[in-house]
C-alpha cells in the first residue's frame, strides 16, 4: 500500500492510499510538474517499509539511486555527518540507538533514519543551534530520532518566532528555502519523531517546503513554525503538548493542519498575514486561546465545525511521554478523511501521533 502526500504551492495538501499488488517491485505516480511527492510504502501488516520524498520534474532520484546504500553510524561512519557528506541520493544514513551531540547538515536525497525516537537522541546541551538543518535540500526524510535541548542565544530567540528572518533562529530542525538565486526546491518528510524540551522544535522558512506528521512536540517554547512562509506544507496526525507559547505558528504559510492534539500551550495556533489553509479535525485541550492573530482577522477556524473541537484527549500516560489514547478517548476513529485514511486494525483512523497509516510507531 502507498500513502501520497502532495504539496503543490497552488493548492492545499493532498494525501491518497492506494493499494498495489502483493510483489509488486515497481510502481508508478503521476504527478505534476512542481509537485513534492512524500511516498510511504506500507507492508501487508501496515507497517512501514520504505519512504521517499520526491519533486516531480527536479528529483535525481531515479537516476543516483540505482544501487542506493545503507550507511550505518556509527559502524561504517564515527559520526552523523560524515555519514551524510559520503552519501548519494537515495542512500540511507541509519544512526544507532545513542546520545548524540553534533549537528547535521542534509543533502538532497538522503534518508536520515534513527533507530527509533525513544532511543536515537540528538542532543543540543542547551546551546542556540540547529540539530537538523536540510536548507537547500529536497527529498530528503528525517524519522525515528528524539531531538532535545536546543537552547537560545541570540535577541531574536528570546522575543517572538514572527519578527526576525527564519535563519536568525535556533531550531532543533530548521530549512531555509533561500538560494543565492531565490527559491530553492526544498523539501522533506519529517516523521515518527519527537520533539522535546528546545526553544523551537521544527521551524520552516520561505518555500521550505515540508509533510510534517506522526511526530511529538513535547514541551518546547514553540512547537512547529512556518516563518515567512509563502508556500504550502502539512502538518497531520501530530501531538503537541505542553509547548509553552505556541504549539503551531503559521507566518504567510499555506498550512494544512488535520488531526492533531493541540494541548496546554499558551496559543495553539497562532496566524501573522493573510494565508491560512485547511484546519480540520483537531482536538484542543487547555490552550491559554485556542487560536490567536496578530492582525485581528475573523477567525481561521472555530471550535465545532471542520471537526475542530475542544476536549480532554484522554491519553494512555502523557507524564510518562505515552501519547497514545486511552479506552473513551475522543481521538479514538475521529480523523478526517476516513474514507482512505486506516489505522492498522483496519479502523477509521485516530487523531494524533498515532493515527493514520503511518501511525505504528513507538
């Protein structure tokens, strides 16, 4: 089974399951020019077997990844990066379970894979730096680590994610879409991680094109924040918890926000310009205001329609860090577009980091 999302800077998100035949060893996508393809394969139990992030029209990834390699870290290569700098597109940079204090510079691509959030740590100690930084690259997939500790150092850290430049920033994963041209083709598939204890957990910047879901965002300043955006990208199936000022910002971004939690932060999303896109099928929980904008417009959205609502997600343990819902929990069959979007079981799909095809991790 393949899970497609597309990102296409005319239109929102769009995400389709289709199924292929047992065996299959190729299949085809079509796809329009300019459009970010993130393509997860699903085994026969609905568990991941493959993921890749393409660009239609720009992706070198048919013709570099003939013999794609797995680079393994630190077996083959002492540190992360190494890893990466001796990596082609369509290689896979695997890390081992460990704490890791380094900070990583991707290339298009690459799969950076942890060997599972609760074990493959990259650590920033406190200092104001970026863990994960993919400017300028596309196709790339970053999934299975924990990022943590990334701390401020600069006036723009300590005041609002809106008013300076996305690059002035310290983020425990960052892309800038700039080039020296203009634009550059970036993007990225960033899931079954975890997003704990830093000033920002994931920040994109202009055109930094990204599918951001099955993640947790755990006690951070500020969760995830597309700044000068200008572009589309979608967050799903995401948790977000006891993020102290903002789970979600959207500065000029086009951002698809569908099936997350949004819970005990002070603003859950908060909006500066005019761009919006599609909210739907959220669940609030104790937000200081469940949305917020800075230029006073209607509201992006309300509670009780689009399947937006305000309750108690009933989580298994969140002091523990187990985000999955308890038996009663209002997650539980309540996602949007169910109509393809499955749990494992074969249910209609949970809200939150644990829902949806892609929802079997730990």
């Amino acid at each position: 089974m393949l899970l497609v999302s597309r990102l296409h800077a005319s239109r929102p998100a769009q995400e389709s399951v289709t199924v292929v035949g047992a065996g299959s060893q190729e299949f085809e996508i079509p796809g329009t020019q300019g459009e970010v393809l993130a393509v997860s394969v699903l085994d026969r139990t609905g568990a991941l077997a493959d993921t890749a992030m393409v660009q239609v029209g720009a992706s070198t990834w048919p013709e570099e990844a003939k013999l794609p390699r797995v680079l393994r870290v630190p077996q083959d290569y002492t540190n992360i990066q190494a890893a990466v700098d001796a990596a082609k597109a369509g290689d896979t940079v695997r890390v081992s379970s460990g704490t890791y204090f380094e900070t990583v510079r991707l290339k298009s691509g690459i799969r950076l894979l942890g060997s599972g959030a609760r074990w493959t740590v990259l650590d920033g100690g406190g200092a104001p730096v970026k863990l994960v930084d993919f400017s300028g690259a596309s196709d790339v997939v970053v999934a299975g680590f924990t990022f943590q500790n990334v701390g401020t150092g600069n006036l723009c850290d300590d005041i609002d994610v809106m008013s300076c430049s996305g690059n002035w920033y310290s983020s425990a994963v960052f892309a800038d879409g700039h080039t020296d041209e203009g634009q550059a083709p970036t993007s990225a598939l960033l899931m079954h991680n975890i997003f704990r204890n830093n000033s920002i957990g994931a920040m994109l910047y202009f055109h930094a094109r990204a599918v951001v879901r099955n993640n947790l965002f755990v006690g951070n300043t500020h969760g995830f924040v597309a700044n000068h955006f200008q572009d589309v990208a979608l967050v799903a199936n995401n948790v977000f918890w006891e993020n102290t000022q903002e789970a979600i910002v959207s500065s000029a971004a086009y951002l698809d926000i569908i099936n997350n939690v949004l819970a005990r932060s002070e603003v859950g999303v908060f909006y500066s310009y005019i761009q919006t896109g599609r909210v739907r099928c959220n669940v609030f929980f104790e937000n200081g205001a469940n949305r917020a904008d800075f230029y006073l417009e209607p509201p992006r959205f309300e509670m009780g329609k689009d399947g937006n609502v305000e309750l108690e997600p009933l989580f298994l343990s969140p002091e523990a860090g187990n985000f999955h819902p308890a038996a009663g929990s209002p997650l539980l069959d309540a996602g949007c577009l169910d109509s393809f979007g499955r749990d494992r079981d074969g249910t209609p799909e949970d809200i939150g980091a644990y829902g949806g095809p892609l929802g079997s991790w730990q």
